[in-house]
C-alpha cells in the first residue's frame, strides 16, 4: 500500500494512550504493511493482545523487533504468515489467536494489495495475460485478496469470537467513487462495503457482534501524489487534477504549513478510527459505513428508483440487435428476450456452459419463439467473448444492446455469509464478481467494430429477485457491478474526451431484490427493453424495481392503445390542480400535460411535487414535447383549507398562465373517519373547509377570468359516497366527508346556470379507486384496513353504548358506570352488582374468544374516550366524571382486535365493494385520470357528475318521491307527549309553520333555538303555542351544544 517513512512527525500525530482495548485479543491482518504499521502501533498501546498476519515472515519478524525496540510487550505479539484468501489459512490465524490468548475479540481486515493496475479493457484475468502485462495478479487474485480473504477470515472467525465481539473491515473511500484504472481495486472493495453490512444483520441478533467497515479517504503520502500523478497523465489532464477533484470533495480543513487548507488524512486518523470501532466506545455503532476523509462529501450508493412502468407507445426496437448473457434460470433470461423481442428486436441468447444452452433450446421450442438465436459464451475465456461478438458482426452488423444476468440464481451459494463454504466463496467471487468484469472488459474491446455505424449500445446488468432471506450475497453482487459500471462510465468518458473512442457507453443495473411483487420479474424486463430503446438514458447507476409495484406506479401496466390518441387532445390550453403530487390528481396533470395542457400542479409537499414533475416531464421528452421541462411547473406549501394559500394559488396561476382553461378542485382530506356522533365540530369544519369550501373560493376566484375570457372549465373531483342527483348514498362512518363530497357535486349542479354559457363545471364522482391511498402509503394503513378496524371498533362502541342507555331505563347508576373503567372483563362488578344488558354483553364479549384481547377486556383506551365523551354529551357524566373514569381506566394490551379478525373484516367491505362493481374490479388512479380527461373534451356537458367506478350499482332511493303523500294519523299520533327541538334561523316562515304543526300534534314542550335576536323575536310570536305545550325561543348564538346541554 502506501509507504508512509517519509512522513513527518506532525503528519503522524499520536492520539494520547489509553487502555481501551485492555486485554483485548486482536487479529490484524496486514499488520507490517503501510498503514497497518500505525493500526498495529494504536492497538498494543490501547492494552490489545495483537495476532498479527502478513505473507512475508521476514517483514513481519522486523517489525516485531522494531515494535519490541519501542517499548512495546513482545507477551502481547504473536504472528503467522499466510495468504487469506486461502480459508484454511484463515483457519490457522485463528487458531493461533485463541491458542496464544485464549480468546478472539476482534478482528481486523486490513490487508489488501492495489491489485493490477490498467483500465477495462486491459485487465488480465488469466496468468499468461498477467505476466504479458507485466504484474503479479488478475482480476481473480484481485477480488480473492480484497473480497475473499475479509470473507474467509469473517467465516473462520465468527464461531470463535466472543459474545459482543467487533469486525472492523477496511475498505476505501474510492470504492464510492470512480478511480481512474482501478477497477480491478474498486470492484472488491465494493463488495466489501456490502459483505459489512451483511455480516452485521447476520452477526449482530444472535451472537451481539458488530461488524462495521472503515473508508479512508487518500492518505497524505508521496506515494498518493505519484498516483494521482500518473492518473492524470492517463486521462491526458493538467497536473494536479485528480488530486485536486479528490481535495474538492472535502468539507473540512486542517492545519498546514500555510494555516488551515484541505489535506489528506493521516495513517494516524486511520488508526484512530479502528481503535475506536474496536472499543466499546462504539458499542452502539454495527454495520455502519465510517469514513476518515475529511469530510469528503460522496454519495453512498448512485440510485434512482423506478415509479412507472415504462411508456411502451414509442418503444420502436425494429433491427435492433440484442445479446442477452443469461445465467442458470432460463425462464427468466427468456422473459428478458421476449420483452424485446415484442418491441422488434433480433435477440442472441447466449448461456455460459453447452448444457444450459440446451435446456434452453427445449424451452424456446415449447414456447414458440424461434426467432431467438441461441449461443455459447463464456465471458472468462476472451476467445469465447470474441468469437460471439464476430458472428453478430457478420450476421447483423450492429449491436444496440446488452443484457447481462447473473451466473446462478438464489439459493446456489445458500443464504448465509458465515456459512458458506470454501467452495461458495471461491465460486461466487470468479462468476458473479470477477465474470461481469470480464464481459465488461472484452465487450469494450470488441465496440470498435461498430463505431458509426450504430449509436452506443445500451448495457444492463440485472440482479436476480429477492431470496427472500435478507439478499446478503444479491447486495454484494450489485454493490460490485456498481463500481464496475461507475469505472466503466469515467474510463469512457474519458477516453471520448480524448478523442481515442467515438462514443462512450453508460451502463445500468436493475436491481430486483427489493421487490418480491408478482410482476417483478415483468417490471424490468420491460425497463431493459425501454433502456435498449435508448431515447431514455439514465443517470444513476442502480435502478431499483419498487417493493410494491402496482403501489409506487398505480398501474400494473401500460394502456397503450387509449395513450396513442392522447397526444394533442388538449393542445395550447392550461389546467390549475390542487392535490396534484399523489393519486387522482398527479394521473390528472399527468394526462392533461400528455395530451398537450400547460400543468400547475400544487399541494403540500415539495419532495412529492418534485418527484411528480420530474417523472411527467421525462414523459414529455420521450413522446417528443419541445421545452418538456416548462409545461409542468408546481407550487408547494398550499393547503385548500388555507385561505391565503388559495390566494397565492390564484395569484401564481394568473401570473403563470393568464388565463385558466380547467380549474380541477382535486384536493381534500378523508375526514375524521369517526361516527357523526363522536366527530368533533372542529373536525367537521376542517373537512368542508378542505372539501367543498375551497371549492367554491376557488371558483369565486378563477369564474370571472374564465367568463372574461369566454371560455373554461371547472372540475369538482367530488365521489360516488356524495350521492346523485336526488340519490343518497349512504356512507357509514365518513358523514363529514359524504356531505362534502355532496357539497361538490350539487355545487357544480346549481353553479352551472349561474357560469354558463362561457364557464362549463362539472363533477367528478369516482367509486373507491385503487391506488396508493387505498394499499395505504408507507407504513399507513389502506383505506379498507381503517375502515376494517373502525367497524369493529364503532360495533364494540355502541354495543357499550347501548347496554348502558338499556341498563339507564332499569336504574343503573353512575358509580356501576365508573366501575367499567376496570375494563378486564374478569374484573368487572357481576351478579347482582351488574345490570342485564351489561352483563349480557359481558358474556358476549367472553364468548367472542379470538386471539386478541377484545374477548378479555370490554375496550381499548380509544372506544372508553369516545363512549364517556357520549355520555356526557348526554348528561349522564359530568366532565368531572368522564376524567376520573379515565384516569382510571385499565387500558387493553395491544393488539385489542385479532389481526384476523380486522383483516376480515377489511376483507368483507373490500368484497362488498366489488360485488357492487359490474365490472368486479376498482379503478386505478390512472383509469380515473385517463378516463376524465377524455371526459373534458366533451365541451357541451355542464352541471353533470361522471362516474369512472367500474360500473358501480346505484341503489335509486329518490328522496323526493318518498315526500309525495302526506303522513297518516296514525304516524302523526306518535308525535303526543314528546319533547321537540327546533333549530335555525333563516326561512323563517316555514321554521314557524313546522312549529305550529307540532303544537297542533299536541307534543309535550317545544324548544326554538336560533342564532339572532330577531329570528327569537318573530318566532316567538308567529308560533301559536297553547297552554298544554311548554314553549319555548332562544337566542343561542353559535353554541347549540351549549343550549342541548340546557
């Protein structure tokens, strides 16, 4: 590594002596090399009893002498040679260990040689190239000695270390970033970044061991100006590039010659990091990434995750030629080549041994696609890489694209890190690490062939599906393939620079693993078709496949036909939508932008908004809109029950557009989700304020710019729970929002003579739609779980309820009332002491049985809040009371409902749905979208609702109709002896009518409350009460429960 004999005694500051690692048994590996000199120097000083290992005795013999020369106890020392990548040397350093000091504390990974030093396309990876090149490794060497060696070392060490044990590897802060030269470095490393974190998920539960990995950044050595040196004479770049890219990372300065500038770190920070990451001073700390950089700022990973499906209508792959290297899964290799084969393509399907290529011929003749070509391709022997790439050359001429999969599919190397044998280890880094390397090398040599003849062909590695084990070995092959694929870009791009390559290429890896959605697999076969395709070139390295396909997208595919018309629909005209970032609105501003609108999206978050823009204008660009990114603009921070941020809305539209062409009112909240009974007024107000409020302040604000103008259009996205035109549907739970989404719709019906002829508004009135709302978002519930629990909640509630209004009638007191806050159902009064409907449910509730704890405890903290807040709305408790019941009532533990049982009953309300579906499926987001903008088209509508439900059933109760025939006597005589309640104020000749007909129904006392004095006034005397009747008006205000209560 670097040699540090030069340094200065500033450069190699000492940190202050300690005893943290007091008796503390260590294996250093690389012990006498640069840096593990300083490491081993800090671990004897801090009291660690050190196994140090190296391959050269003689080296490691003198620095024994050296370290004994110091000061240092040669008791504490014990040394063994040996190369690590062989594991049974591994096993032989540990045994020495645990002979020598009777345990294993910690160990250290630090050995690891440069490893050969050339670009892609000249790396050996066989013997007679390496010692052609002139070194003394190949890329296989390489990846054993930075990659394999850690791992062996971690599997014979694991079993031995103690309980709460540490591993400390030692990687490099380059493995994160492009390295000129260095693949055969990086690419390990890499994988030891990731090896790491795998080591801590399976080590740290069972055995209390923490493995966490070191990054130093370059260290402040001649030795590291050389290097940079020579890679900027490499890259053909001024002198002091590289070092001063590297420097320009860094955020933090230091003490110099010259005052404070950015400065490498030391092997001393080195050192200092891993005392610190074997001592109990980072107990806390597993399976963390440390970096000993001064701050220099590099990403962890070059990431993107996928959000749609990929938009096929463009994807044109006519003559294009595919290779696709498949590994041991057949089916998926041919799932790839069919996908880009049904965009056009000419698919070569190569497999790296003969017998895979005739498992495949069988399958390719059972399913009927001989147009597939099949191969034999090798990528570790170069003859076999170049022999396929000359017959593409005679036969086609051009190569337009690259898929490569992994080697072997889950489950072939086991599950396990610690477990794997020698065996695997050996296996798994030749052919899944050091093979893509291979493929990438004597790919890149064999692209000259088609320079100007084709563009760059697109290249794609792709991991396998999730092994639904924790994926350890799937995250070590991606992490590796990202530095090749990194190294791979910077080397291209430079050489173009130079002028020594016609083009560059810029590889991607799909990662699949996250996912185990049923369409995984169909996800990215379609994204590497749309790579192929090449009109959407991706940044980022990783391109991550969703966990929940169909949540993240909305759609589980493309519907192509429909979006084929789509283009020019709405061409030159401007659309303002309000909850535009998720669901109904974001599909919305995505088919209005496509079919030609100039979008403003607004909402609450920023990031969504971002997210939602970028992605729509992406789309733009690939169906070929000019200035893409200035059709979709979006403003952050409006919430609809905000009047000023309505305001702003208005304000930045104008501003935007001048003029408005569709005022789509998306936004609003889903309410309290509470019975009308519990619901607080506070929470009813925030619903019709989200709702159906700013709706109409909306309206008010953009009608009159549209009527100037002559033309636009309001769309109110109401639902089918607000009913129809003289149909109401009921919506248990969710009155606030049925009556607001009722608001919306008979708004646009009575508004639209009011904005006619210029001004058309209409109603949007979708049934549940499924989306992301509906699955549920991160880790909220859906819209059926919640609804789910709430039924069985709100039945527990009003069964209580019930009993106790039942039990009230028979003498029930409240002190019986107060003993319910016991709740445990084995510690509620019984017998005499309980009333029958109480003890009835008592029983009830017993017999309900389930795993829960809803058979043992009457109810959870939040139903005994809502039933005390009942009961003294109905005079039964006094404030006083319902706090004292609730301080001292016994909570339930959790879970309350059987998880079974709230899934069925979520179960039952989803099957509901369906089953009043003619079409027996919801609507997604995007069918919603996709529908209603076909829908505004229609320019002769107003004062209508559309209803994109999937043919939901309308059960016609035609509220009028039921007004028709006057009451019978015998319903009227029901009204004797009741005690009546009025409330209003406005229409106050029918509110004096109605009163006079209970009057003449001889009720037993009639009470008028209304907000003005005046309303009081004239009701008083045009109600004609007689003495039988106690009758009364009063002025309330605003306070009706208030007066209720009275």
């Amino acid at each position: 590594m670097n040699d540090m004999s030069n340094l200065s005694n500033a450069v190699v500051s000492q940190s202050l002596a300690g005893r943290r690692l007091e008796n503390k048994s260590v294996i250093l590996t690389g012990a006498a090399g640069s840096i593990g000199r300083y490491i081993s120097r800090h671990l004897l000083r801090e009291g660690a009893k050190v196994t140090m290992t190296g391959r050269d005795q003689s080296k490691l013999n003198a620095f024994v002498e050296e370290l004994a020369e110091e000061g240092f106890d040669a008791e504490n020392i014990t040394t063994i040679v040996g190369d690590c990548a062989d594991p049974q040397v591994c096993r032989d350093i540990v045994s020495r260990a645990v002979d020598t000091f009777g345990k294993l504390d910690v160990l250290v990974n630090n050995a690891g040689a440069a490893g050969p030093k050339y670009t892609l396309r000249d790396i050996p990876f066989t013997d007679v190239e390496m010692r052609a090149a002139g070194t003394d490794q190949t890329m296989f060497d390489s990846a054993m000695n930075l990659l394999g060696a850690p791992w062996n070392m971690a599997r014979a060490a694991a079993a031995h270390l103690s309980e709460a044990g540490t591993i400390v590897n030692v990687s490099t802060i380059f493995s994160r970033t492009h390295y000129y030269g260095r693949i055969p470095y990086v690419v390990p490393k890499s994988g030891l970044n990731a090896l790491g974190k795998g080591l801590a998920l399976e080590l740290g539960e069972e055995r209390g061991i923490r493995v966490n990995t070191l990054f130093p950044g370059p260290i402040e050595s001649e030795r590291i100006d050389t290097v940079f040196a020579t890679m900027d004479e490499l890259q053909n770049i001024p002198p002091g590039s590289t070092s001063q890219e590297f420097r320009d990372l860094m955020i933090t300065t230091r003490n110099g010659e010259e005052g404070l500038e950015y400065r490498y770190p030391t092997p001393t920070d080195v050192a200092n990091g891993i005392v610190w990451l074997a001592s109990e001073e980072s107990a806390a700390v597993s399976g963390h990434h440390v970096e000993v950089t001064n701050g220099m700022q590099v990403p962890a990973q070059s990431r993107s995750q996928l959000v749609s499906w990929p938009d096929k209508r463009l994807e044109d792959l006519t003559n294009n030629v595919v290779l696709i290297l498949g590994g041991s899964d057949y089916e998926e290799a041919l799932t790839y080549a069919e996908r880009q084969i049904k965009s056009g393509a000419h698919v070569l399907l190569a497999f790296r041994s003969l017998e895979s290529v005739g498992h495949a011929r069988s399958l390719i003749q059972a399913k009927g696609l001989d147009e597939i070509q099949l191969s034999h391709l090798d990528p570790l022997r170069r003859e076999s890489v170049d022999r396929t790439m000359q017959f593409i050359d005679d036969h086609f001429g051009r190569l337009d694209g690259v898929i490569v999969l992994p080697r072997k599919p889950n489950g072939h190397y086991g599950h396990s890190l610690c477990g794997a044998t020698d065996e695997d280890v050996e296996n798994f880094v030749r052919e899944e690490v050091v093979a893509p390397v291979a493929f990438a090398s004597m790919l890149a040599s064999n692209l000259s062939r088609w320079f100007g003849k084709c563009e760059p062909p697109a290249i794609t590695y792709a991991t396998n599906g999730s092994d639904t084990h924790g994926n350890l070995l799937n995250e070590v092959i991606r992490a590796s393939i990202e530095a090749l694929i990194r190294g791979w870009r910077h080397e291209d791009e430079t050489l173009l620079n130079a002028g020594e390559l016609d083009w560059a290429v810029r590889p991607n890896q799909l990662v699949r693993y996250d996912s185990e959605d049923k369409d995984n697999l169909t996800f990215a076969a379609d994204w590497a078709a749309t790579l192929t395709n090449r009109v959407r070139q991706m940044d980022p390295i990783n391109l991550w496949i969703p966990k929940s396909i169909k949540r993240a997208t909305g759609k589980e595919s493309m519907p192509t036909p429909l979006m084929r018309v789509l283009p020019g629909l709405h061409k030159g005209k401007t659309a303002v939508i309000t909850g535009g970032s998720l669901g109904i609105g974001l599909q919305l501003g995505r088919y209005l932008a496509i079919a030609g609108c100039r979008v403003l999206l607004s909402a609450r978050s920023a990031p969504k908004l971002e997210e939602a823009r970028n992605e729509i204008v992406e789309e733009l660009r690939g169906i070929g809109y000019p200035q893409a990114d200035t059709r979709v603009s979006i403003m952050a921070n409006i919430d609809v029950g905000d009047p000023k941020a309505l305001d702003a809305l208005y304000d930045r539209s104008i501003e935007l557009f001048g003029n408005v062409d569709f005022l789509i009112n998306n936004a609003g909240i889903s309410g309290a989700e509470e019975m009308v009974v519990d619901m607080t007024l506070a929470d009813w107000n925030r619903t019709m304020e989200a709702n159906l409020i700013s709706n109409y302040s909306l309206i008010r604000k953009f009608g009159p710019v549209m009527k100037d103008k002559g033309k636009g259009s309001i769309l109110n996205v109401s639902s089918y729970f607000g009913g129809e035109k003289y149909v109401a549907v009921a919506y248990p739970n969710r009155g606030d929002y049925a009556v607001s989404k009722a608001g919306q719709r008979v708004l646009a019906e009575i508004l639209s003579r009011h904005l006619g002829p210029e001004i058309q508004i209409n109603a949007l009135a979708p049934g549940p739609v499924d989306g992301a709302r509906l699955r549920g978002l991160g880790d909220a519930p859906g819209l059926f779980d919640r609804r789910g629990r709430l039924v069985l909640e709100n039945k527990r509630l009003n069964q209580v309820h019930k009993a106790i209004l039942s039990d009230l009638k028979e003498g029930l007191s409240v002190d019986t009332i107060m003993a319910l806050a016991a709740n445990d159902v084995a510690n509620l009064p019984s017998g005499n002491d309980m009333p029958k409907a109480l003890t009835r449910l008592v029983g009830q509730v017993i017999d309900a049985g389930g795993a829960g704890n809803s058979s043992r405890f009457l109810m959870h903290e939040g139903i005994a809040s809502k039933l005390v807040d009942r009961l003294v709305n109905g005079g039964i408790l006094t404030a006083e009371q319902r706090s004292a019941f609730m301080d001292a009532f016994v909570d339930a533990p959790d879970p309350f409902f059987d998880k079974a049982e709230s899934k069925k009953s979520a179960g039952q309300i989803e099957s509901g749905i369906l089953n009043r579906l003619h079409l027996h499926k919801m609507p997604t987001d995007e069918q919603v979208g996709l529908s209603t903008v076909f829908h505004l088209a229609d320019d002769i509508v107003s004062g209508e609702t559309f209803h994109p439900s999937g043919g939901l059933k309308f059960d016609r109760s035609v509220t009028e109709g039921e007004l028709l025939l006057p009451p019978s006597q015998t319903d009227l005589n029901k009204l004797q002896g009741k005690r009546v309640v009025m409330v209003g104020d406005s229409m106050r000749k029918e509110l004096a009518a109605i009163g006079n007909g209970f009057v003449g129904q001889d009720v037993a006392a009639l009470t008028v409350l209304t907000r003005s004095e005046d309303s009081a006034r004239e009701l008083q005397h045009a109600i004609d009460a007689t003495d039988s009747v106690a009758f009364d008006v009063r002025c309330v205000g605003d306070d009706i429960e208030g007066a209720l209560d009275h």
